[in-house]
C-alpha cells in the first residue's frame, strides 16, 4: 500500500508540470515564429551586434560616478 500512495500526485504537482510544459512549448513556438519572420525580410535572428563604438547621444554627458556623503 506504502508504493501506491506514493504513485498518487497531488493536483498541485501536475498542474506544476502542465504549466511548464506550456511554457516550454510557447518558448519554443515564439522562438519558431519570430526566426521564419527573420528569415522573410532576410534578416538574422537575434540580429548581430556592430563592431566598434557604441552610437552615443548628441549633447550625452555620462552619468557621475563615484558617490558618497
């Protein structure tokens, strides 16, 4: 009797797994969906950073750093 009760799930535990399951499956239709959209207009999916120097604002300054009282 001991292994039956531990065979029997609480609704708790499969709704957990369900939930994750669902998650996984958006995850990878997202991920599905949003490459053929890149593939269509040609583009690459995640698009690849530009070498060299980050564009900064006009009239930008960087913010402080440091700090203290």
């Amino acid at each position: 009797m001991n292994s039956e009760k531990q065979a029997v799930r609480n609704v708790r535990e499969i709704e957990m797994e369900v939930l994750e399951e669902g998650r996984e499956w958006t995850r990878r239709r997202l991920e599905q969906k949003l490459q053929e959209e890149a593939t269509r207009h040609g583009g690459v999916s995640p698009p690849q950073r530009q070498k060299g120097p980050s564009p900064k604002a006009p009239g930008h300054a960087p913010a402080p750093r440091g700090g203290g009282s």
